[in-house]
C-alpha cells in the first residue's frame, strides 16, 4: 500500500497539473474531438479517433488527481527534524567502494520525471528513516544486502539546489 504523504512542493505541482489539464488541454481537445466529428466518418477520423482517446485519458488523469488531493496529507519540515533522516530531507550515502548516492524521499506521486527522488515506501528510504550521519545503513534487496554510510542530511526547497 502506497503512504499517503506529499511535501509541499509535490502538493502544489498535483494541483498546477490538475489545472493545467482541465483550463487548458482538455477545452483544447474538446473543440478538436468536435470540429472532428463534424466532417462525418468517425471511424475513419485520424483526429477524432486520436482526440477522443486523449479526452478520456485527461478525463481520467483528472479525476485521480482530485482523488489523490483529498486524500495526501501534506509533510512540512519542522526544525525537530534537523540532524535525522525523515520525510523531505535530502541524503547522502556513501559506501566502502567510494559509491556516493543523493536522492531526496518524497510521496510515492511525487518520484515521477524527478531526478533524485524517492519513494517513502522504497527499501532504501525506509532503511534510511531516523539515521543521522555517520550511521551506517543496511539495504535490504533481492540482491543482498547493502551497507552505506550517512553522510550527509539536509533539508532545502527545490530552488535551493
């Protein structure tokens, strides 16, 4: 089961697409779709048959959206936070062979088209939580498992990076 957790950040850039698809794409598609079907043969329509389809798929990413939002619970960093590992922070792992790795563990709807992103329910994120730095962290996969070492936490807006 996905956590139900966003950052800041990731709640606004949901509601920005939400509006995005339903201010402008979809009236956009609409008036294609019906200019489409007024000139007659729909089976045959390249763009009706095309449009249409986009319309239920922004139809539908529309309707998960408005879901999603009412049902994330929105993570603000609070300075109690400071010095571990938790929801937003962005970490830096290294390992015994010079391998450094830099993510930031954000909601699962948020990883997506983000480099460096994490879900919270991923092995690692969940083997990172609570960590400060100098801890070492065991990674559990099918592979084996993985020690890093913490080496650093922050926690910063996106256009801090």
């Amino acid at each position: 089961m996905k956590t139900k957790l966003v950052t800041k950040e990731g709640f606004k850039a949901l509601e920005k697409e939400l509006d995005q698809l339903w201010r402008i794409e979809r009236p956009e598609v609409t008036k294609i779709v019906t200019w489409a079907a007024g000139l007659g043969d729909r089976s045959e329509n390249a763009d009706y048959q095309y449009n249409k389809r986009r319309l239920r798929e922004i139809d539908r990413r529309v309707r998960y959206i408005r879901k999603l939002l009412d049902e994330l619970k929105i993570v603000e960093y609070h300075p109690v936070q400071e010095g571990k590992i938790f929801f937003g922070a962005w970490v830096e792992l290294e390992n015994d062979e010079d391998q450094t790795l830099v993510f930031r563990i954000v909601g699962t709807e948020e990883i997506y088209r983000k480099d460096h992103y994490i879900s919270i329910d991923s092995p690692m994120a969940r083997a990172c939580l609570q960590k400060q730095v100098n801890d070492e962290v065991l990674v559990n996969l099918p592979s084996g498992t993985k020690i890093w070492y913490v080496k650093s936490i922050t926690y910063r807006q996106l256009d801090q990076i």
